[in-house]
C-alpha cells in the first residue's frame, strides 16, 4: 500500500507549519521572559535610589536635630 505524493507534501506542510509556529511561540516567550527581568532590575534599582535619597534625608535630618 502506498501513499500518493499529495498526502506526504500536505503532511509535510502542516508538520512544518505547527514546527514554525512553535518557534515562534518559544521567541515571544523568551522576548516576555527578559522584558520581566529588565523590568524587575530597573524596579529594583529605583528602589535602592529610593531608599539611599531616604537615608540621605534622614541622616541630614538627624543632624539639624543634632542626634
């Protein structure tokens, strides 16, 4: 029993068509990984700014009050 040559090109297609689509599934998901990231180090970064301004703060505060 043999295959015609249509149904082997038309399993081909859809083999490589769902094979694309994958890759282009795991891309977006790698893109979404690293912009989390970048996100959470620049979130992470204000807030260490954050707090060295506040300590900057309190430490001159401290002093106007002479502690």
């Amino acid at each position: 029993m043999t295959v015609p040559d249509s149904a082997i090109k038309t399993a081909q297609v859809a083999s490589l068509a769902a094979e694309n689509e994958e890759q282009a599934s795991k891309k977006e998901e790698d893109a979404l990984r690293k912009r989390e990231a970048a996100l959470d180090a620049l979130e992470k970064k204000k807030d260490e700014a954050e707090k060295k301004k506040f300590k900057k703060g309190q430490d001159g505060l401290e002093k106007a009050l002479g502690f």
